[in-house]
C-alpha cells in the first residue's frame, strides 16, 4: 500500500460503495461549508420560485472536499433528475449530444473533471448552455448542412480540480463559480462522528478530533482513515474508537503530527535539499514519484495552505515553517547538501 494513495484525497475504485454510504444527502448533512451552502440555498430558492432551471454552476478544489456530494445535493432540492458524466469519458461530442437532448426540463447534467473535455465535445457546450441549442453538422465537407437542435433548459454543474485549465469561454459560461477550500479540525470531527454512527461503530470526541487534524482538511481522507482505524478496532476486539486506538492506527498510515503524508514529506524534503533555489514540478514529480498533475492538484494545494510550501515564478521553494515541519527527517547529511548548515 502506498501511503501516499492514503491521504491523497482522489477517489478509489474499491471504496466507491463505502463512499456512496456516507456521501451527504442534503445541505443538512453537509458539514461546513457555510458559505457556500447558504449562496446554493437562494440561487436554488430563486430559479424555484421563477420555474425556471438553475443557473449553470462550476465548483472547483482539490479532490474531497464535497463537489460531487454537491451536485447531487442540489439535484434532489432541486427534485430534479442528475446525468453524471466526466470529461474523460465525454471522448466523442455524439456521447455529450446523446445526453443532452435526453435531458428534461431543470434536470441537471454534472460534469466531472471537465478540464479534461476534449475541445470538440466543449465546443457543443457553448451554445448548449448559452442558448439550449446545439448545431449538428451532416454531412461534413464543402456541402455540409448542419442541423439545430433545441434542448430543454438545464443546468450544468461542472467539478473540476483544476481550475486554471478551464478554457475562458467554457469557464465564462457558468454564471456560478464556487471554490471549495480545505475545511477545519472541528468539521473533520464532525464529519468522522456523523460517519461512525452510521457505520455504527463508537467513536471517542477526542478521537475524532484527533482524526479531524491528521485528515488533511480532507473530508475523503478523514472518512477513509476512520475505515482503516475502524478496523484496528474491531480487530483488537473493540467496538469503539477510542483515542489510544485512533493513535495507534494513524502512526501505523503513517501520518505525522502535523497530519503530513508520506508524499507531504517527500516533496518537502526534495524542496529543503535544495535550499532557497526553486525547484521545478518535473523534478518534484521525479524525485517524489508521482505523476506532475497528482503533486499540483492533491499535494501542493495543502502545502501552500499550511504556509509550508511557496510557488514563486521559477518554481516552488520550502518555507521556514516547512522546514521546521521536516526537519527531523532532514539527516545532517541533507541539510548541509541543501546549504543549510
Ligand atoms: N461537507 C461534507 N460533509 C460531510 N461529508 C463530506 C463533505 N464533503 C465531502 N464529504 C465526504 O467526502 C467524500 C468525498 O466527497 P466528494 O463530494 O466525492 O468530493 P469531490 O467530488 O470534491 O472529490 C463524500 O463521499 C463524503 O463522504
Ligand atoms: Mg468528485
């Protein structure tokens, strides 16, 4: 098992089941979030009361931190039909056609990853969620008709981790934008508590406090340590998580005091080794083992939050808080290589 799957916040084939157990059903259930949940809550008021669909809405932040669960909360107060789908899996633009003209009235239409649309399929989006039309071309060539075709207004709610890559029409085409940031101890507690009772195993407060702070803001990754030291329990006969069991299993994940991952460390060390100079995300990925994309949108973000990590334009350099969070897994050998002795 790599640790660095642990605490990466992307989703895993294996626990989708577990994960469609404690996905949060409504705003109700959702946890934190504040913000976000009361603006969802009037735009969603408002298109009711005007009959008409919602507004097209992207969410945007790293990898489990509620944009899925999002979605689908906002479909069911919307009483409305959801059609999931990804970027990845929308290849072809007769795919993407196919599900929007079997779209209802208000239904909503969630986009996964949608970054990642290729640039035919996107380009279908634009009229579609501008004007609920789309033009089919037959017959292509010098001759070549192509055919309008009306959709019922709906709504499209895109998730992405990466923002920034969101070609400027597509992203100008949504009228909601909301980020989703990295959510507090006391939430995670909240979050781990709400997930225990339903998988009707004890938890201590303390313990799922201590769990809220090792998660990485991360509802997913908190969710998925209480799995893993649900089982520490129940294999040592117990069935309550108390705090002396909750510390037993996170030092054996793996997952410091500062709630850093194995990864978290590896950048940040590959960072101290080289001192004040900027290191570039290909050497990052290189040296800690994981792909660019996975460093940028699950890794960095935290790192960034947590003050431990800088981006400057020539690339990313250690902060002296991150140095001091590394510093006991810094051999003398490896500080005085990256000039800090
Ligand atoms: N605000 C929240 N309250 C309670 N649980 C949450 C919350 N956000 C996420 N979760 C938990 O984390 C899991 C992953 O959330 P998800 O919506 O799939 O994240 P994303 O789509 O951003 O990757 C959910 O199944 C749920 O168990
Ligand atoms: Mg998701």
């Amino acid at each position: 098992m790599a640790d660095g799957d642990v605490y990466s916040g992307l989703p895993r084939d294996e626990e989708r089941t577990f994960e469609t157990i404690l996905r949060p059903r409504s705003f109700e259930e959702f946890v934190g979030r504040e913000g976000t949940v009361r603006n969802l809550k009037t735009w969603i008021a408002g298109a009711r009361l005007r009959g008409e669909p919602l507004d097209h809405i992207l969410f945007s932040g790293p990898p489990g931190l509620g944009k899925t669960s999002l979605a689908y909360i906002i479909a069911s107060e919307l009483e409305v039909n959801i059609k999931s789908t990804s970027g990845p899996a929308l290849d072809r633009p007769r795919d993407l056609v196919g599900l929007l003209t079997n779209l209802r009235r208000g239904d909503v239409l969630f986009i996964d990853e949608i970054h990642r649309l290729d640039v035919r399929v996107e380009e279908y989006l634009y009229s579609a969620m501008e004007d609920f039309f789309i033009s089919i071309i037959i017959d292509p060539g010098p001759h070549g008709r192509a055919i309008k075709m009306d959709l019922k207004p709906f709504t499209l709610i895109g998730a992405t981790t990466r923002e920034g890559l969101l070609a400027a029409p597509l992203r100008s085409r949504f009228q909601i934008l909301e980020r989703l940031d990295f959510y507090g101890a006391d939430e995670l507690a909240e979050i781990v508590l709400n997930s225990a009772q339903t998988l009707e195993i004890g938890l201590e407060q303390e313990a799922a406090r201590l769990i809220g702070t090792r998660s990485r803001g991360t509802p997913r990754v908190a969710n998925r340590l209480l799995r893993r030291i649900r089982d520490v329990a129940q294999a040592g006969g117990s069935d309550t998580i108390t705090t002396d069991i909750a510390e037993e299993g996170l030092s054996r994940l793996g997952v410091d005091e500062m709630g850093l991952s194995d990864v978290d460390r590896k950048v940040l060390l590959c960072l101290a080794r080289n001192g004040a100079r900027p290191v570039g995300l290909k050497t990052i990925a290189a040296v800690v083992g994981e792909e660019e994309g996975t460093i940028q949108d699950v890794y960095e973000p935290f790192l960034i939050r947590r003050g431990l990590l800088e981006r400057t334009a020539r690339g990313r350099v250690i902060s002296e808080k991150g140095l001091e969070a590394v510093s006991d897994y810094l051999g003398t050998e490896g500080r005085r290589q990256g000039g800090l002795l």
